[in-house]
C-alpha cells in the first residue's frame, strides 16, 4: 500500500500543468501596452498574472485544492484573456457557492478554460463565449467548461491537455470520476468533469 | 519614407507597435489589420513597403495569409514565442520579433531592413512601375503543405504546367501553388519570362546551353539540369528576342 501510495504521488507531480508561454508573453506585452493607456487596469492585470504564475508553481506541490481557490485564479486568467481579446471574448459563470469547498485537483479548470480559449476563441475572427458552470448532480460535483466552436478543430490538436486532466481524475478519484467533452448544440463545445462529492 | 502596415489581432499589440516605430520617422504605419482577410485586402490596395505580422491569428495563421499574396513586401514576423522563429527563419523572413518586443531588437531589424533596401536599388537600377506585372526583384510565397519560402523571382528556373497547378522550380525545390500556366504569364514581365511551350515558362537567364531540336525547334538545357523544349512557334520569337 505504502509502495501504490508513493507511485500515484509521483505520478500526480510528472503530470504537471504547465501554463503556456504564449499566454504569459502576450499577458506581458498588453501589460507594457497599458502601463501608458491605462496605468490602473496596469497595476491590476500584474496582480493577477503574478497570482497565475504562483499558482502554477504551487500546483506541483499540492494534489488538491479547495474549488474556490482554482475558480479565483480562472478568474484572473479570463481577466488577462479579456485584455488580449478585448470585445471578441465574453465570460458567463454559473456558480453554486456550496460548491467553492469541493476539493479539485489544481490547476485543472485552467487548463480546461485555457483550451477553450486557445482552440475556440482565438480560432474565431469574431471570437465567442466561455461559460463556467459548477454545481452539484446527485453525489457529484459537475463543472463544466463550454466555449463557442467546434470539437473537430480541438481533440485533433491538442492531445496533451485532456489526456493529463483525465489522468489525474483517475488517479485522485479512481473510477468514480468521469471526465468528457462533447460538441452540444450545434456551436458549443463542452468540457465536463465528474468528480465524487466530499463531505466535510 | 517606407510605408508599413501591422497585422495583429490584438489592438493593444498594434498600439505597442506603433509607439515602438515613433522612433523611425522614416517608416510611417499607414494601415492596420486585425486578420489575414483585412491584411490581404490592405496590402493589395496600399502596396506597403514592409509588413509587421503576427502568425497566430484567428482564422487564417500568418503563413497562410502571405501564401495567398501575388507579391511579398518585406515580412517582419512578430511571435509571443518562439516555437515559430525557426519556421520564420526557413521561409527566410527579414526578421521575427518577440513580443514584448525589445527596442534593441526592432532597430537591428529596421537596420537590416535598410540594408536590404539599399541592396535592391542597386540591383534595381530603376524604379518598376507597372504594379500589375511581377519583376525579377519581386519576392513571392510558397507554401506547400507545411513547408514554406519566400522566393524571389529572379531565383525561379522554370513553371511547369500540372492540371490546375503550376510547378514551381528554385534550388532543390519544386512546390506546387494554385496557378495556371497562363494566369502566371499574364503577370511576369516578359522580358525575364517567356513561354516555351504549352506546358513551361523558362527564365531567359537561368538557361545553361540552347540546342537545335526537331522540327526547327530549340532544346533548353536549365542551370538546374531541366531539359525543356521551344515550340516552333516559339522559336522563332525566342530568336528575336535573344538576338536584341
């Protein structure tokens, strides 16, 4: 037992959730373009890159997170996006707040949003939606990830951050876990996760 | 005064830009685009001198966007990171900036640019003026499958007719793009491209040896080793043209 316990701890810090490059230096050179348009926003969009880049490091220590701490650093991601995209990126979030306890495994929701952007909004000339949904189905705890586009486009390019988010599901969770994503209505992809509610 | 146009789908990037280029008053941004569509539009109307582009955009990439072009300005890229320079260094841009971008690195490349300018007039001589016809100095894009270059004219031996495709010949390439044989001649200047046959327009001077063929016909041997035949027909034009 204590050999599976050390092998799934290694295996949780192997897949480790890298937050891409691209973000970060187009985050930065925004960042040098408002310091002049808009020192305030400025000063706030540091802020929230610098918690981004500690989470990201912190999330190779822990295995898990309470939701509400992951949903803040979304948060401050979309909020950089929203510089970049400007009007072509709109945000909708759907929260049950008895689900900010939920344990979740960091860094995980970014990963998901930061697909939605990369494969559905930045692909779109007209860019798109991304809503974040979490709430409660019978004994699990749902989020969902949706973004205007189209799946095709997405599960050809980009294998690494799904196969990882499902990796650590079944590691933390084991079977009970689901993860999946859907094209639903036509023009909106879907990412769902399925995690065991836990109570305190 | 060199006219420039930025492509990039982020406003505040363009804004960064062009406050960067303030310190070059002999480069004026006249236009800017937020997508390929809008660039190609832009370039075709405007003409620029230079283009600063981003190559992931939404909808069309970069590449894909100066492979539609009929002719190349000089390409600045400008990348967040650099898993894209080597593919820029491939199809031989001028230059690739990183954003953010450093004030070091965009006057390096303006330098080079200079250069670059300077070297073409020399060559040049004259100033062409007939926008519609390609000249030996015009640079084009290539783009086949993943693989891309610019190229310019004057380094291509040979277009060969393939269905719908034409064959285009340089160094130890021979890309395919969507033109027609006839499409392609309509636009070269005639002096530097002639027709030799249904099938291939030759470059008069990147022939190697001309030989007497059947028929009265000519045999063309390229630089590059390509035997191609004059059609009768041709010949006798060839002939006039090579003797002035």
């Amino acid at each position: 037992m204590k050999l599976e316990a050390l092998v799934k701890e290694l295996e949780l810090k192997t897949i480790k959730s890298h937050i891409n490059p691209h973000f970060i230096f187009n985050a930065l050179n925004s960042i040098r373009a408002l310091i002049d348009e808009n020192p305030v926003r400025a000063r706030d969009a540091i802020t929230e890159l610098s918690n981004i880049l500690r989470s990201s490091m912190q999330a190779e220590k822990l295995e898990i997170v309470p939701f509400e701490k992951e949903l803040n650093i979304v948060k401050d991601y979309l909020a950089l996006e929203y510089i970049r995209f400007e009007d072509r990126l709109r945000v909708e979030y759907e929260i049950d707040e008895d689900t900010l306890d939920q344990p979740v495994p960091p860094m995980m929701l970014q990963t998901l949003v930061e697909n939605a952007i990369k494969h559905g909004i930045g692909k779109q000339v007209s860019g798109g939606v991304i809503k974040i949904v979490s709430d409660f189905k019978g004994d699990y705890h749902e989020l969902l990830v949706e973004n205007s586009g189209h799946l095709s486009l997405l599960v050809n390019e980009d294998g690494f951050g799904l196969s990882s988010t499902r990796n650590r599901l079944q590691l933390l969770f084991g079977d009970k876990s689901n993860f999946e994503i859907k094209q639903v209505n036509g023009n909106v992809v879907q990412a769902r996760v399925l995690i065991p509610v836990t109570i305190n | 005064m060199l006219k420039a146009i930025i492509i990039d789908d982020e406003r505040l990037a363009r804004n960064e830009l062009k406050k960067l280029l303030m310190d070059y008053p002999e480069i004026e941004v006249v236009a800017e685009a937020a997508n390929a569509g809008e660039g190609i539009e832009k370039i075709e109307n405007i003409n620029p001198d230079l283009i600063f582009l981003d190559i992931q955009m939404p909808g069309k990439t970069g590449f894909d966007m100066l492979s539609e072009l009929d002719r190349i300005p000089n390409v600045i890229f400008t990348t967040a990171y650099d898993e894209y320079a080597l593919k820029a260094f491939e199809v031989n841009a001028l230059d690739y900036l990183l954003k953010p971008v450093e004030p070091k690195r965009l006057a390096d490349a303006i330098q080079k640019l200079h250069f670059q300018e300077e070297r073409e007039q020399v060559s040049n001589g004259t100033v062409n003026v007939n926008k519609s016809i390609l000249y030996e100095q015009d640079q084009v894009f290539v783009k086949d499958g993943e693989r891309c270059w610019f190229v310019k004219l004057n380094e291509i031996r040979l277009f060969e007719s393939v269905g719908n495709y034409a064959k285009v010949y340089f160094g130890a390439h021979k890309p395919l793009i969507l033109k027609s044989l006839n499409a392609l001649e309509e636009r070269l200047d005639e002096k530097t491209f002639f027709r030799a046959n249904r099938k291939h327009i030759v470059n008069l001077r990147l022939i190697d040896k001309i030989e007497p063929y059947f028929n009265g016909g000519l045999l063309l041997e390229m630089k590059g080793g390509e035997k191609i035949e004059v059609s009768r027909r041709q010949t006798v034009k060839f002939k006039e043209m090579m003797s002035l």
